[in-house]
C-alpha cells in the first residue's frame, strides 16, 4: 500500500487473521479514498507484510492477560505499560488522523496512547458478544463499530456511541460472493475447516463421521479439508480407505473461493468465519471454540443459527454420530440447504468495509473525503 498519501490513521490490530482481515479490508478502502494507513501490531503480524508497506507495519510490544499468576500478570502489565509507551511516541510522530482499534490486546497500547493524547479513537469488534480488550476500551473511546445489533443491548451507557457496521471483509471474499449458491445434485461438495485452534478436532471427528454415512452418500462426496500437518496422513489415509474423494492441505490460500464452491461448510466459528460463510451465503455447521472465557464463537454461531443459516452444535456434541445424522438429513433435503443459504446471506454485509470507513472519517473529521 502507497503511504505517500496525506493525511493517515492508525490501524491496530492482534497478529491473528479474525483481527487482521477487517483491519486489511479497512485499510483498503481508506487508501482508496486517498488516506495513508499504517498498522500497529505484534510480532505475529509480520507475516502479512505484502499487504502493508514495511514502513507502514509498526511492531507495539502487547501482552494478553491469561489467568490469575501474580508473575505472568506482572509481566503481561510490563509488556502493556512498554507498549503503551511504544505507540505513544508513534502517533507523536505519526500525528494520525484517528486510532482505530480491531481488538485483541495488541491493540490496547495503540488505542490508549491515542486516548491520552487526545487523538479520536474508535473500535471494532467483530464478534456478537464485546471482547476484554475492547470492554476495557470501549468507555475510553469516541466511537464504536458493531458487527451485530445487539452487541451492546446490556451497556446502555456505550450503546449511544455505537454503529453497526458489519465486519470488514477481504476483497476476495466479496469477489466469492459473486457466485449464487446451487444445491447438490449428483455430488456433496463438503468444506471443513477449523483455524488453528479447531483443526485437530475436524481431524479426528469429521472422517469418522463419514465411515458412519450410508456407501451411496459418500459415493456422491466431495471433500476439502484442512488438518494440521501433523494429521494430514491419517486424514488422508482415512478418506482414502473409504474411497471418498478428498483434497486435505493445511492451508488454503484461495479459501473464499472455496467457500463459494461448497454445498455445506463444516468449521469453528471465529469472526471471520462467520462473516465470511454469512457474506458469501453458504449454509454451514458450527461448533464453537469451548472453554473461551468470552464465549464469543458460542455467540456468533447463535446469531447465524438463529437466522436459520447454520447448525450450532457444541463441541461435546460434536461427534461423529452425530455430525453423520446431519450431514445426512441436510443431503437428503436440498431445499433446506438452499433456504440455510439464503438465510446466511441476509446478514452477510458486503459493505461493511466501506461503511466502517464513513465512520472512521466522520472520527477523524475528515467525512467530506
């Protein structure tokens, strides 16, 4: 991205791809309309340096609070107080037009720096239920972003400040949005996918599941799915003896594409996730991220659920019995899948890079751009 631009914000945002894919669709959009963008994030982030410019990728030291140890909160309090610091003399130097925070505790020194020095702020969180990060922040800030309505429905004090923008999609997920859902016919295209943090159990669930499906079913499959590199044989092997097709890989770069090619998604249910499944209307089963201390997947999977868009099952039901009755009675009703994509479509927002972007102007006092 071309920082030569004139004026600029602040984007932070945690080195994860549900923080860093709103932030990029942002950022997008802004230098479009002629605003330089810089990133402040953690070191994880370093592997999306194609999409920033090296002199606009700023590394803040962060920290995220995990559990009560006097020790690890002592240096988690360090690491925040270095990155405050940090980001304090970056928007000296910057001199940004707002500070925009997309959650995570990589963004806490940015947006608090910003705060104390008096430049507008603003935050957006993706998920149907406010993160720690962003509860700390949000009293803190001029402006807040919603992904969904409700977001704020128990804080009646910051609901006055909040806008429901949508969550910032990538530009391929819109451009896969393109494509109208079909429902199957002579193949079941599956896709199963579960982010870091939710591959192994799509490992070990989901082609047991399809051993348990009737021989003429799993003749018409068609599966991609990603496994860790540790599980890929025995995924493989498993689908394989089952004479299933299956492409399994543990990463997919075109997975938008993918998406808009399946009948019916098998995944964790992330922020990204469920943005994009929803913005791309394709129907899915969900199992939610157990144990999170926000219940933010538990959260986000209930409100494409409660459209009529997905299946939320929880990780303890979550078995293979289980899934081979779903997938079997969603083979067997096409109709039903079709309705579940059009549900999931209804809440997908397209244009909620563009709309975020009015609000961080309207911030910055630069809405006439």
């Amino acid at each position: 991205m071309d920082q030569s631009q004139s004026p600029s914000v602040l984007v932070a945002a945690g080195g994860t791809g549900g923080h860093l894919f709103p932030a990029v669709a942002l950022a997008s959009v802004l230098v479009e309309r002629g605003i330089a963008v810089h990133l402040a994030t953690d070191r994880r982030a370093i592997r999306f340096g194609n999409t920033f410019a090296d002199d606009a990728i700023h590394v803040v030291a962060s920290a995220t609070v995990r559990g009560r140890n006097p020790v690890a909160l002592t240096r988690t309090a360090a690491a925040l107080g270095l990155g405050v610091f940090q980001a304090w003399r970056l928007i000296g130097r910057l001199q940004p037009a707002a500070v925009i925070g997309f959650g995570g505790y990589p963004s806490v020194p940015p947006v608090l720096a910003a705060v104390w020095r008096g430049a507008p702020t603003l935050i957006h969180d993706a998920n149907a239920v406010v993160g720690r990060a962003n509860r700390l922040l949000a009293p803190r800030v001029t402006a807040i972003a919603t992904t969904f309505p409700e977001t704020f429905r128990g804080a009646p004090d910051l609901a006055g400040k909040a806008t429901l923008t949508g969550n910032p999609v990538r530009s391929a997920v819109i451009a896969a949005a393109a494509t109208p859902y079909s429902p199957p016919s002579d193949v079941l295209r599956l896709l199963i996918f579960g982010g870091s943090q939710g591959a192994r159990i799509m490992a070990d669930i989901v082609p047991a599941a399809i051993a348990l499906l009737q021989g003429e079913l799993r003749s018409r499959l068609h599966i991609v799915q990603q496994a860790r590199e540790e599980d890929l044989a025995r995924v493989r092997a498993a689908y394989a003896s089952l004479s299933v097709a299956a492409e399994v890989a543990p990463f997919f770069a075109d997975l938008p594409a993918r998406i808009a090619a399946r009948h019916l998604v098998v995944a964790r249910s992330g922020a990204s996730t469920v943005a994009e499944v929803a913005a791309i209307g394709r129907p899915s089963i969900l199992v939610p991220l157990p144990h999170a201390i926000d219940q933010d997947q538990f959260a986000n999977a209930g409100v494409l659920e409660r459209a009529g868009g997905a299946l939320r099952l929880m990780q303890e039901a979550f078995t293979p019995e289980r899934l081979a009755i779903e997938i079997a009675a969603l083979a067997d009703s096409p109709e039903r899948l079709t309705a579940m994509a059009a549900a999931a479509r209804s809440l997908g927002r397209l244009d909620a890079a563009a709309r975020l972007a009015d609000l961080v102007l309207k911030v910055a006092g630069l809405a006439c751009r």
